[in-house]
C-alpha cells in the first residue's frame, strides 16, 4: 500500500525550530510522508530556480495533500496561503495543525454556559 505524501506548509519562522520537528513526527505518525520545504535540498532548488514561490508551488502540486500550520495567532501567512489555494484548486485534502488547543479548550461550566447562549440547552 502506497503511502500518502503530505506537504507541510508552515511560516518560514518555523524552519528548524522544535514546533516543526513535533508537526513533522506528528505527521509521520499518521503515516503520512512528509514533504517539508524547509529541506536544504529544496530551499537550494528554488534558489537556483530564481522564483521561490513558484518552486514551492511545484512542490504541492507532486503532493497528495497539504497540512499547515498557522502563526499562533491564528492567522495564515501570504506564502502558506499560496500552498493551501493551490492544494485547492487542486482537488488535494488540507489538513489544519491543531494550535493553542489548551487555551481554547473549555471546561463544563463554561461548556454549557456557552450552549445556553446559543440556544442549544
């Protein structure tokens, strides 16, 4: 059984810090192999290539899906907004990284005050 090939769009922010060594395990976890664009090999690439976005663009495009991960914020950067469009348009699952899950997370009583506001209890 042939296994699917992710790429993993992320901020240039995160290239080779810790959060993208746990995304990449996560991912690889789920058996997924892993395209990172951080890859020296491919960063040399779309260096020789001139246009780095168009470079990485190709890269989508060989891959059988896309996961991202936003900024802690929450918001998506311009270049990881490029991969996700063209996975798209594509037809190609994308798959968002969980973040802040702690922080958002609500505990009962705040659980059920929220479904009271919204009409559900």
């Amino acid at each position: 059984m042939r296994k699917f090939l992710v790429y993993y769009a992320h901020p240039m922010y995160l290239y080779g810090k810790a959060q993208e060594d746990r995304d990449i395990e996560m991912l690889e976890q789920m058996g997924f192999i892993v395209m990172n664009p951080a890859d020296p090999d491919y960063a040399t690439e779309a260096e020789l290539r001139g246009n780095r976005m168009q470079y990485f663009l190709t890269l989508v495009e060989r891959c059988d899906g896309l996961a991202f991960r936003g900024t802690p914020e929450g918001l998506i950067t311009c270049g990881v907004a490029e991969e996700i469009k063209t996975a798209q348009n594509l037809g190609r699952p994308v798959i968002e990284l969980p973040s802040m899950v702690k922080r958002r997370t609500l505990n009962i009583p705040d659980t059920l005050e929220y479904l009271h506001q919204v009409g559900e209890r």
